[in-house]
C-alpha cells in the first residue's frame, strides 16, 4: 500500500461523536507513512480527554485493513496541541450544512466586521442575532448556542 | 545528579500533576445530574473530562516512569490513600455551588500559569499535555470568573454562601505554592514550573476576580498541608471509596 492509497482509504474515516466530518477534515489526522512497518498513521486528540481516540484508532485500524494494509501502527501525539486554525475549508462547510456553527477564525481572509464580541452565525437562519447559552456542549469541542431570530438552539464549535 | 535521581523526581512531579487532576475530575463528576441548571452539568462534567483526559496520560506516563507495570488505571484505582500526592485544594469537598465555584476558581488560576509555563518544559511529555491542557485551563478560568461574579455580585444569600464557600477552601491554596526538594531540584533542571513565579500571577487573577464579585480576600494564618507527601482529609477516603469501589471489586472487568 502506498502513502497515496492509505490517504484515500483514510479520507473515509469520519468522526465518530460528529460522524459527517473525516479526521482528515478535522485536522485530527497529522501524518501518515508507509515503510517496513507498514502504515503508521499519527493523530492528535481535539481535548485531553476526547473519549473518541479510541474509537477513532480502531476505525483507522480496520479501514486501512480492509483496504489490504497488513500492518497498521496508529500513534497519538499531543505536540503540536490541535487547533481549530487545522480544520479544512470543506470540513467547515460540512459543519454549518450538518447543523454545527464552525469555528470563526478563518485561515484566508478577514473575518467579517461586527460591533461587540464576535458571534457564529445560526447555521439554520444565517442570523447574526445569536447568543451563548454555555461555553460547553454534548462534547468538549462544541459551546451552546441559540439564534435570536428562529430561536432554535445550535451547537457552535469553539475555536480553540 | 545522575539519570536515576533525575526519575525519582519527574515521577513524583507527574504523579502530583496527575493526582490532582484525577481527583478534581472526580470531585466535578459529582455534580452530575445535580447542578443548579442542565448547562451546568454539562459544563462542569466537560472540565472534569479535560482533567481526566490530562489525569490518564500523566498517570500512565508515572507508571512508565516508576517502571513497576503499573498502568493508568493501575494507579488510580490501586494506590491506597497515602500513595496518592494531590494538593488538598483538588480532593475538598465540593460544598455547594458556590463553594464548588469558589474552588473553580482558585484552581483554574492556578493552573492557567502552571501549565503555560509548562510549555516550555525540559520533559517533553509534560511540554506536550500542558500545550492542551493550558488551552482548556482558560476556559475552565473563564467559567469560574463569571459564576463567582455572577453569585458574588448577585444576591445577598448567593453573595453569602459563595463568600462562605471561599473561606471554606482558601486555606488550602497556600499548599499550591511550596517549594519542596522536588520542586526545587525540577526547577533548578527547568523540567518543573517555579512556584515563586506562579504565585504573584494566581494573586492577581484571584484578587481581580474577587474584587469584581464584590468578595472578600479571606484572611487566615491557618495553611494546611500534607497532600503531597500523602496526608489527606478525612473525606478523601470516601472520595477513594466511590472512585475505586467498581475496579476493586471487579478486577479487569470489560464492557
């Protein structure tokens, strides 16, 4: 298998808590390699305690088997620590389309001018008029969010 | 001093850091399903899940360090009272919300400063978990800021009971700062964070804090210690009984 066709089969693997975003997307996947030993693929946690590593190890594991890899080492490293600056264009646009405000810094371009502190748009209305509820969510990359105008509540991703 | 001594030391300097995040994680968890609002649960239980995150890979870095086959789990569901070295501040009781807060705060202005010097350890292991952990710290930070503003500048009972709760744990933040052998020596190697620097930092935060919360900075000559050389409060025990109670029982069970 080569570095290419690993890049591929990985491509697939989602997140298992947001399962509409791939590791890749997320930032998540830092490397990957094929020598003697095989595959070596290194991840990095979003927060210390993502309970999903695990999770996420074993599914780059089996897919890249399932692919025909014989052997799979998956290395976790926490330095450099993850940023959202990591996320990619298209796992943004993933994000709002599934529903989740993505994070606000973008890494091209200035971010759009507000008065006051800046807020996410709501991913349901596109409204500005949104507040937080908490700094934290269902998970520990996500803050509560609700639109002022349609008054649906929304998960923001916090930049970090 | 030779590699040996060198071990002797981070293990216990990644014990304590471990310790106290294991053991505060589990004081949080307490609040499950009982805090005052459902943001609440949620919020506090994502700090404790930060810590816990922190707690694993210290403890399992400790184990590889002690050289013994013991692993995370290994220490924190194993190790008797004595054995563990968290700070007192970390293992008090929690009280009520106020007082919970209170201690949220004392704690995450210290470990802000802590794991952002951190960073530039000489251990590249704690380099790595403090560059995580001092981006949630600030969070955490910010969490306690607005409830100890919000309950200290709200209500005269709220304004009461979070004053009450400060008097309750502030004794136990001067241990934070000692500079024991350990420490010294750490310092010295420039694996450890130097206390005498972290403590003016911690001041300020802490006295800005309270000043906005209309709170008194409590006043007391009483500065209990023993946390890290094992000497725990009596409702550590229980604390342990909870936390260890399914593993003893069950040992190497899976689900």
């Amino acid at each position: 298998m080569t570095v290419e066709q690993a890049r591929t089969v990985l491509a697939e693997v989602t997140d298992p808590e947001i399962p509409v975003i791939t590791i890749e997307d997320l930032g998540i996947l830092r490397d990957v390699q094929v020598g003697a030993d095989g595959v070596v693929v290194t991840i990095t946690p979003t927060y210390s305690g993502c309970p999903a590593m695990q999770e996420i190890e074993a599914d780059v594991r089996s897919a890249l088997q399932r692919a025909g890899a014989d052997r799979v080492e998956v290395r976790t490293v926490l330095s450099p620590a993850w940023t959202t600056d990591w996320m990619s264009d298209a796992g943004r646009r993933t994000l709002e389309e599934f529903g989740i405000a993505p994070p606000l810094r973008t890494r091209s371009g200035p971010v759009p001018v507000q008065l006051g502190p800046l807020r996410p748009a709501c991913p349901q209305c596109a409204s500005r008029d949104t507040e937080e509820l908490t700094r934290f969510s269902s998970t520990s990359c996500k803050a509560m969010w609700r639109c002022g105008t349609c008054r649906e509540p929304f998960d923001h991703f916090k930049d970090h | 001093m030779n590699d040996t001594a060198l071990d002797t030391d981070l293990l216990a300097y990644t014990l304590r850091l471990g310790d106290d995040c294991l053991v505060l994680g589990q004081r949080l968890s307490e609040w499950a399903a009982r805090s005052p609002q459902l943001e609440e649960d949620v919020a506090l239980l994502n700090i404790a899940l930060d810590l816990l995150g922190a707690a694993r890979t210290l403890l399992t870095r400790a184990g590889e360090l002690e050289g013994k086959g013991r692993d995370e789990d290994g220490l924190a569901f194993l190790r008797d009272e004595p054995a563990f070295t968290c700070g007192l501040l970390f293992e008090a009781e929690g009280g009520d919300f106020g007082q919970t807060m209170a201690r949220q705060l004392l704690v995450s202005a210290y470990q802000l400063p802590l794991w952002q010097a951190l960073t530039a350890s000489s251990d590249e292991l704690l380099a790595g978990v403090a560059g995580k952990a001092a981006k949630e710290a600030a969070y955490h930070l910010d969490h306690a800021r607005s409830w100890v503003v919000r309950l200290g500048d709200g209500t005269e009972e709220s304004h009461r009971r979070v004053q009450q709760g400060l008097e309750e744990v502030w004794p136990y933040s001067f241990e934070l700062f000692e500079r024991d052998d350990v420490v010294a020596r750490l310092v010295e190697r420039g694996v450890a964070s130097d206390p005498d620097l972290l403590r003016p930092v911690w001041e300020t935060t802490v006295t800005e804090v309270l000043k906005e919360a209309t709170l008194e900075v409590p006043q007391t000559t009483w500065h209990p210690t023993g946390g890290r050389s094992g000497k725990h409060l009596t409702s550590f025990g229980y604390l342990l009984a909870e936390m260890q109670h399914l593993h003893r029982s069950h040992p190497g069970a899976r689900w």
